[in-house]
C-alpha cells in the first residue's frame, strides 16, 4: 500500500485519473481518491483546480463503465455481486428517487457507498443522460470542495479524511443535509409541475 501511494503521487494529475475509475468500480477504495486529491491541493496549493478536475474526470470515466457493464449484465449479475436485499433497497430508491438517488451517493463524504447505485442505476437502465449529467455535476461539487479547502486548510483537511472514523458524526450530518435538500428540492418540483398541469388543464 505505501509504495502504491508513492507511486499515486509522483504520476500526480493522471494518478487520480486512474485512482479515479476505479473508485467508481465496485473495488472499494475506502475514499483514497478523497485523501489523494486533498494530499496533491494541499502540496501544490495553485493547482488544485487542476487535482479537481483530474479527479473528477476519472471517476465520472470509472462510473460510466460501472454503469455501462451493468446495463449489460442485468438484474442477475448484479444480485450475485451484491445481495438481493441490497438490490432491492436500491431499486426502490433509484425508481423512486430517479437523479437524486445517483447524485447524492455521488457527493455524500465517506463511508456512504456510491459504487451499488451506479451499478444499480445500470441495471436499471436508467438514462444514461440524467445519469452523467447527475454524477457529473456531484463529484464537480465534490472534488471542487476538498481540493480547493485542502489547498486554503492543509494537513487539517488531510487528517480529517484520512481518518474518517474519527468525524462520522460529521460525515453523517453532512449527508443528512444534503439528502434533506435534494429532498426538498424534489417535492418543490413536484409540487410546481402538478400547478402547472393544472393550470393547463383548466
């Protein structure tokens, strides 16, 4: 492991590339990628825009190919991998939920799981416009966040992911807001298209 990490850091930009895909496989990389990005920011401090995007086009690369292989796969291939119980939960979430259910695994901070829902979202054939488009803008937000406070906070914003056991109260809380605002935000949808269907209608 440490002379995997040497290795990530000397190949810089193009380590998180790789690092990247295959954080978004169903290989669990126990957010590496988050530790990675803020490890690079925090060094080289004017270029975190450019970890940032690395990052972020790695993992969006590694979750089209998760997608992609269970589109092909189905619902059999993925209920061997990951359990019946955990592929039905996330049926339901993906079917009720729709672009939430990909974006919020996609910005929530460890030790939420994203890798089921891509898969599952594959699956499911869910369109794969709304899918890209929903991962896309999340792991913007994401990676945009760590590598920018990482190159302004340092070793701190380090600490915090590389022991992230240490701050699940934290993690937990953030996810809750987030879920709570993509929540919100839906029932606002929702309930703005049913005025203005039935505007329409009468």
């Amino acid at each position: 492991m440490a002379s995997l990490w040497t290795a990530l850091r000397r190949w810089g930009g193009p380590g998180l590339l790789v690092l990247g895909v295959v954080d978004s496989s169903l290989l669990p990389t126990f957010g590496s990628l988050d530790v990675f990005t803020a490890v690079l920011a925090a060094r080289h401090r004017d270029l975190w825009w450019y970890y940032a995007a690395m990052s972020t086009a790695g993992s969006v690369l590694g979750a089209y190919i998760t997608y992609k292989l269970a589109y092909r796969a189905g619902m059999g291939w993925l209920q061997k991998k990951l359990g019946t119980k955990w592929v039905d939960r996330i049926n339901r979430v993906i079917s009720r939920w729709g672009v939430a259910a990909v974006f919020v695994p996609a910005i929530a901070p460890p030790p939420f799981p994203t890798s089921p829902f891509l898969a599952g979202a594959g699956a499911l054939q869910f369109p794969l416009p709304k899918f890209l488009l929903s991962f896309t803008s999340a792991r913007i937000i994401r990676y945009g966040a760590i590598a920018y406070i990482a190159a302004h906070y340092g070793r701190r914003v380090v600490r915090m992911l590389r022991h992230p056991q240490q701050y699940l109260g934290v993690s937990v809380a953030i996810t809750v807001i987030v879920i709570l605002l993509i929540v919100l935000g839906s029932m606002l949808w929702e309930r703005r298209e049913r005025r203005e269907h039935t505007h329409t209608a009468a």
